[in-house]
C-alpha cells in the first residue's frame, strides 16, 4: 500500500492513526462483549475505519454527516462520550433513543450526526434535505452521505443523486464498496464496472478512492471538500474497501472465499498505517503502545459507567408524549373582512400567507413552479417567492419527502405536494418510516406537511381518485387534516405549517372548485383534534368529513324530517372523540360516512370506539357507510355507483326505522 503524506505534518499523521485505532480498539471491546453474551448484535466496520475517519476528520464539527451502521469513526471522530454510546447500544438511558432504537439508529443535533433507517436509501435524500437548507442559506457547509454498494440497487439511490444534480446542492456521496450486501456479492448487486460510473449518468463528478489507506481519504477529501465550498455541487464517490466480518456478527463470513478474505488482510487500513508510521520514523513502539493503552483505558472506564447505569423503566405517559413534539398552538385570529372565494382560493391563500409569514418555508412539488401546479394553487408564486423557496421537482416523490426531512433537521419548514394524492405511494416508505418515527426514536422534528389533492367525483380513474386517509391515520407520529370547507382549509392549513409534527394534509379535488365561502382576507389558524358541529338534532348523529360532508348535507336537505347532528371531523389524527361521544350520547343512533371503501378505513375505527364508549346510550347498531371494495372506476356510471352518496341515503333511512 502506498501512503504519501504530501504537506502533512508529524501530527497530523499521529492524529489521524489516533482517530484510526480508537473505533478499532472499540470493535475489539464488543466482539469480545458478544461472545460473553453482554452485548446482543453488533454490525462490524473492521476493515473499513479509513473511510469514516476520513471523511469525519475533513468536515467542520458544524457540518452534517449522515453515517451508517457500520461507520463507528464518524461518531468518535466527532468526539461523542464513549459512554453514551456504550449506553446506545445497551439501551440505556445516557444513549441517543431511550433505548427505542438500536446500534447507530439514531441522530444527534449535538454532534451533527444524523443516523439511519434499516431502509438504507431514504437518507440519501435527506442529505440533499439538509444542503438544500445550507444552499439557501448560503453559508458554504458541505453535507457528507453514507451508503453501501448493496443500497446503490435502491430507487432512492437515483432519485437523491439526480435531486442532487439538478439542484447543484453540495453533497458528498459515499459508496463504501465492500463487496457484500449481507450476503449477496457485488456482481448479484450491478454491471458496471465502478459505481462510480454511475455519476456519468447524473452529470456528477466522480471518483474511486483506495478505501483502506487513510491518506489518500484524507488528502484527496480534503482537495474535494474546498472545491465544493468554492463551487458547491454534489460528488459521487466510491470507496474501495471490504467487510471483515460479518453482514452483523451472527451471520458469519462462510459465503466468503477464503482467498478473498486473506487478500483484504493484507490490506487492513490499521496495520499498514502503524507500518508506514513507524517506517517514516513518526510512531515508535513505546508510543503506540502508551497510545493504545491510554485509548482502552478509556474504553474501559466508559464501558463500566454505561454498564453501572440502571436499565430503563417502562414509563406508559413518556412513550406516549414523546410520539410528537410536543406543540402549543397558537390561535390567530382573523381582524379582516371575508370574501366570498373557493376552497381551492382558499388553500392558495393561506399557503401564500405562510410563506410570508415563515421566511423559512420552501415548497416543493412537480409542475408547482411557473406553471403553478396541477390546480394552479401556486401560481404566481415564483415571481412573488422566487425559486429558491418554490421549487419543481424531479418525478421522485420518495427522494423529496426525504428532501423535506433534511430540509427540518437543518431549520426549515417545507410543505410538499403530491401531485396526486394516490402518487404518494412512491413516497410512503419516508413518510411512515421516516418522518412519523424520527421524533420517537430520537426526539428530532419532521416539520413537514404533505399536501393530498384526493377524491373521486371527477372521472379521473384508478390511479387520479383515491382517498387513502386510512393508510396514515393508523401510522403513529402522524398528523391527518381533511377539512371539507374553505375557511377551514385555510385555517388548519396555516396549522400545518405551524406543527413542528408531520401533517398529511387532504384536500379533495371536487371541492376545490364547487364550494364557495366567507373566508377572511387575512391570516388566521384553526385548531387540530376540534371537529364542527355543522346541524343539532336530537334523532341520529352523522359523522364524516370531506366530500362525504356535502353529500350528508344534501341528503339532510332532502329529508327535513330528520333532525341530525352532523358532525364535521376536520382531522382524523388527532380524532376529536369528545365531541364524537357527545353527540351519540346525546342522539343514541349514529351512522359514519366515508369516501374510502369501508374494510380498514377510519369510520371502521370510530365505530369500535362507539362500541366501546357509549354502548349503554345506543338505540340502535353503529351503521357505516364507505364506497364499494373496488378501485375507482372511470366512467360516470360506475364512478356514481362505486361512490357511496345513495347508499348513505338508504342506510340513514334504515337506521332512522330501527
């Protein structure tokens, strides 16, 4: 292996062989803790430490860096007490995540470490997140990466690099290529010859670097990294390295050959640097030993505090309160006269009132820019915002929600629009495992709102029609707004965007243009978990919310006889369960109406509560009502007969003759 330490002095050479052995003389601390059993999984790095180091030892302490599980020199090269992390993986409480979490599954605004998710790819694109928020800011930080060879495979690989490249966003890139993803070896995983070659692709620059020789990480990093902070843009780099052990110590090395294995160790980044230093005259024995022990000295001491720390006590209120951040709304009310406009005016109005309000809020969606969006609610607001703040995007609704997260850790706001509400399925895996987790696991916002133009009503198909509420309000750590009114819309709206939480927000198509309203001019908030009380009657409650609103309306119109209670929901998560209780308690019949179709949807949820709180107050079954089990249908005729609009009619005739 050749080393060339170029202008390096003595001690930086000694520095960087500190910050070597240390997660080395780490790993050797817990493969001897896994065999006596006081340590139950651990992911090795041994083999690969240049790389970590490296990068960590290049970047600012103020500069993110996103590491993986195997990236141990990153959070020692930030200098994290060894205790704490000791404590992270025994799940005690001096660790990272309360003990929710395992391994290096966490982040640390502390540290300016933000960890992974066993789906590897999303944080890809929360790195283009947190330099897209340094890009605006203009403040010249890079953002460091992690992935593997294996997770190169993953769309979200693609959609973050290209994110990458067509915003110019200062972003480091890394491959540690070490020759297996679990099990599976690189020519199961790609054809090309370099990953690195897939930069072409993107326009990116690229290189490969010798993984496992410390100097060359470190000095050709160095060159790369004040290159990006003079000319920020995203680099793609490959590490050549190899994984000594195994995927994570339980499985083994068995499916590697053995010739493979002795090559890598003749290359090990640890024993070759100590050669050369000694061969360079920098590093005697007498110092490598002191060096060596001073650092396990160390090691030992916080091995034994973690280890003297009490385990966790089960506490039901701290792991219900830590779901969300916790957020006091703030009521503003409206001081202006209202005018008469549409819900979609409406939504329009307020999202614009925010960017006003939030210098820190920037939007993104396809199409949202010059064209203003599908449904024209962004028009104009390039040439009042500017594109920095109102951004087109690829068709990568994945990599964007993932966007959004990086853009929260790094101090703004972002609302993002599906084009469609049922193209948030290419963007799910971030949204339920990503942002509606990140604050429990490690007490990190997702200051995200995820706007869902849904419904049916329109003629649009299978793929332009959805209301799948149902798929978020089962999700722990989200919030679910879907009002069904102008005034509301703008008014949860502005809440939204408020919340430090995650907020699903649906909007359905066919009211955006058929429902007029007075709506103040000015700005104002409403409350989450508050439903509307939109008619008082003492025969039977109505429960529902969006379009299903209206045609509970129109049915009451038609039957004046009935005196209902009409309860407006509003949100779905929070669920106002209060106002729901009341009224049945009141009325002793209740019928819920949705738009979804009724197995798994939210009125099957509110009808087991019903059940369960007000069985005694009932007169009569708990009745619901949703659209057919099919997908929606495109034509007139079969759309009308899919939706549930006649049948409600019935079944609230049914239930008022009980």
């Amino acid at each position: 292996m050749n080393f060339d330490r170029k202008q390096l002095t003595n001690e930086q050479l000694l520095d960087l062989y500190t910050k070597l052995i240390k997660p080395r003389l780490i790993e050797e601390k817990m493969l001897i803790l896994i065999r006596q059993g006081k340590v139950s999984k651990w992911f090795s790095g041994i083999g690969q430490e240049a790389i970590a180091v490296g990068v960590t030892a290049v970047l600012d302490k103020d500069e993110y860096i996103l590491p993986m599980h195997r990236n141990l020199g990153v959070f020692t090269g930030r200098d994290i007490p060894l205790y704490r992390l000791f404590s992270q993986w025994q799940g005690k409480a001096n660790g990272f995540t309360k003990g929710r979490d395992r391994s290096f599954h966490f982040g640390t605004q502390e540290f300016k470490i933000i960890g992974m998710i066993s789906h590897l790819g999303p944080q890809l694109g929360v790195a283009d997140g947190i330099a897209l928020a340094n890009t605006l800011s203009n403040n010249g930080k890079v953002t460091a990466v992690f992935t593997g060879e294996g997770a190169t495979s993953e769309g979200d690989f693609h959609e973050a690099l290209n994110i990458a490249a067509v915003w110019d966003l200062p972003v480091l890139f890394i491959i540690e290529n070490n020759g297996y993803g679990l099990s599976t070896p690189t020519n199961e995983q790609y054809r090309c010859e370099n990953l690195a070659d897939k930069g072409i692709g993107y326009g990116m620059e690229s290189h490969i670097i010798d993984g496992n020789n410390i100097l060359e990480v470190y000095t050709q990093l160095s060159d790369i990294v004040a290159s990006m902070r003079q000319n920020p843009r995203p680099v793609l780099l490959e590490f050549k390295t190899f994984r000594m052990r195994g995927h994570e110590e339980a499985s083994g090395t068995k499916y590697v050959p053995q010739e493979l294995m002795d090559m890598w160790a003749i290359k090990d980044p640890v024993d070759n640097y100590r050669n050369y230093l000694k061969a360079e005259g920098v590093l005697t024995d007498e110092q490598d030993d002191a060096m060596r022990s001073e650092l396990k000295k160390e090691i030992d001491e916080h091995y034994q505090q973690a280890s003297a720390e009490p385990a966790i006590v089960a506490s039901l209120s701290e792991e219900l309160n830590d779901v969300y951040k916790p957020y006091q709304f703030e009521e503003v009310k409206a001081s202006s006269e209202a005018e008469n406009i549409r819900m979609i005016d409406a939504i329009s109005q307020g999202l614009r009132q925010s960017m006003e309000r939030h210098e820190n809020l920037v939007i993104m969606g396809q199409d949202i820019a010059e064209y203003g969006g599908a449904f024209k609610i962004t028009e104009g607001f390039v040439k009042e915002f500017g594109k920095g703040r109102v951004r087109n995007t690829p068709i990568c609704e994945s990599a964007i929600v993932s966007t959004g997260m990086g853009l929260s850790i790094n101090g703004y706001k972002s609302v993002i629009e599906m084009q469609f509400a049922d193209f948030v399925s290419t963007g799910f895996n971030p949204i339920v495992n990503y942002l509606a987790k990140v604050h429990y696991r490690w007490q990190e916002k997702a200051d995200v709102v995820v706007r869902m133009p849904c419904g049916a009503g329109v003629q649009a198909g299978p793929f332009h029609s959805q209301t799948n509420e149902a798929w978020f309000t089962k999700t722990p750590g989200l919030k679910v707004v879907y009002p069904a009114f102008p005034y509301d819309a703008k008014g949860l709206l502005a809440t939204a965007i408020n919340d430090p939480n995650p907020v699903m927000f649906f909007e359905h198509k066919a009211l955006y243009r058929s429902i007029y309203q007075d709506v103040p001019k000015d700005y104002y908030t409403l409350p989450f978990g508050k439903a509307s009380l939109l008619k008082e009657g003492e025969d039977v409650t109505i429960i529902s919310f969006g379009a299903g609103v209206h045609w509970a309306l129109e049915t009451l119109d038609k039957n004046p006889d009935i005196k209902a209670d009409l309860v407006d929901l509003r949100t779905l998560q929070p669920l106002d369960t209060e106002a729901i209780f009341k009224s049945v308690k009141k009325t002793g019949k209740v019928i819920i109406l949705q738009e979804d179709t009724l197995f798994g949807g939210v009125a099957s949820d509110i009808s087991a509560m019903i059940m369960e709180e007000c069985f005694e107050y009932l007169d009569a079954p708990v009745k619901r009502v949703g659209s057919l089990e099919s997908a929606i249908p495109f034509t007139k005729a079969l759309e009308d007969q899919y939706l549930p609009k006649q049948r409600f009619e019935t079944a609230l005739a049914e239930l008022m003759a009980y």
